[in-house]
C-alpha cells in the first residue's frame, strides 16, 4: 500500500533574476535614458535665448541703422525666427530704414534696406497753430494745406479749426465741418495734401509745441504726394498737422 511518504515531492518553482542580456531589462533602460535625454533637451531649449537688436530710439525711413542707433537684446525666438531679426552677427553695412521701427522693437531685416529702397522724401512744414501731443517721431500724420482768404484775412481760423484738440476729441469728421464752416464765408475750404504720413522729427520754437507757439514738422512724403505739396507750400496759406485719421 502506497502512503503519503512513498509519493513524490512537488519542485517549487524558482524566480531567476533578470540578467543583462535580458531583453526586457534593455528596452527598459533603453526608455529611462530616452526620457532623460528628451527632458533636458526640453528645458535647455525653453531657456535658450539668443542676441538681436532692438532699436534704442524711433527709426524711421532713411535714417542709418548701425550698432550706435541700436541695442542688443536676449530673447527666445521660435524655429527659423533668428534669422528674420537684426543682429549682431546679421546686419548689413550701410544700412538704411525702409520703414519705422519704434524705440525698444526688435528691427526686422524686412525694414533694412539701401538708400535706392527709400521712397519718402523728408518735408518740412512750418505749423503755426497748437499741435497735437499724438504727433511725434514715428507717428502717422495727415497734412492739411489751409488756402489764404480772398479777402486777405487769413487762415487763421480755418487753421485754428484743425488744431490737434479739436481732432483728439472729436475726430476727423469734426475737423472737416469745423475748417468748413470756417473758410466756407470766403469760399475757401482746407484740403488734405498728406495722409497717414510718418513724422520724422519735430522742432519746437518755444518752450513747449503742444499747448501753443510754432514748431515745424518734419514728415516724410511719399513721391507720388511730392508735386501736391510742392504746389501747396509755395501758395498763400498756412498748414495744419493732424494725428492721422484712420480709415479716411
């Protein structure tokens, strides 16, 4: 009779540890050192910046762009952006503005050009009534030409209707009654020479341009508006400087 003793024993089966050559153990490590590897290149990435320039005062058309008029500036660009900006390693000699870059804007290299790209031609107008704070360096402009009356009285008050005042408060619209209704008695009537022209510089005769006193303006026209302006400032009257009116 066979008892319990006679019968064999059951083998417990035994976990071997993994060795090297285990795949599973390689493709692990292989994915530990995959995921380290994409995380530092992900944060060494968001961190890196690289030097253009910026513009350290208001750059308009055909003012020479050199590293005197310019500051270096660490930023992040996206790919392929480097090379849309200024920068200490691209900037081509003798270059001018083609168009404004205000004071602290990375200059793109869209805005870098030769004298021949230049299209504007600096005008010098001399305003006698009240300018408007809105107009500065860099800032669009439109240009009225006030005729002298026929009765010899003066454009005084049809230049005073398009004060920078009148248009910070009420508009362009405003502006056109208010010079209409001022030349209107002596049938002479403002009309808009410059639109949406960039100023390059302003001089003030006095203390101070914008409450009152004289300053001349210096916008730059386009060569197509030359001739209109030319006639303009050799006829009797006076001219007005007026922030520009958008859409109009």
């Amino acid at each position: 009779m066979t008892t319990m003793d006679d019968l064999p024993g059951a083998t417990a089966a035994r976990l071997r540890r993994p060795g090297w050559r285990d795949p599973r153990l390689l493709v692990g490590v292989l994915l530990v050192a995959v995921s380290v590897l994409l995380g530092s290149w992900a944060v060494s990435s968001a961190g890196r910046t690289v030097p253009v320039y910026a513009a350290a005062t208001t750059l308009t058309a055909g003012d020479p762009v050199a590293p005197g008029s310019l500051r270096v500036v660490d930023v992040r660009l996206g790919p392929g952006e480097e090379d849309r900006y200024a920068s200490p390693e691209h900037l081509p000699a003798s270059a001018v503005a083609v168009r404004t870059v205000g004071e602290g804007e990375l200059v793109p290299q869209g805005a870098l050009g030769g004298d021949d790209d230049v299209k504007v031609s600096p005008v010098a107008f001399q305003v006698e009534a009240s300018l408007s704070d809105r107009v500065s360096a860099g800032s669009a402009v439109d240009v009225w030409f006030v005729p002298e009356t026929k009765s010899g009285a003066g454009a005084g008050p049809a230049a005073a209707a398009l004060s920078g005042d009148l248009v910070a408060d009420d508009g362009d619209e405003a502006a056109d009654g208010a010079a209409a209704d001022g030349a209107a008695a002596d049938g002479s009537s403002p009309r808009r020479i410059v639109h949406a022209a960039v100023v390059d510089d302003v001089d003030a005769e006095s203390g101070t341009f914008v409450v009152g006193g004289g300053a001349t303006v210096h916008v730059l026209v386009e060569e197509a508006d030359l001739p209109v302006v030319l006639a303009a400032l050799s006829s009797d009257g006076q001219v007005a400087v007026l922030p520009a009116a958008e859409g109009r």
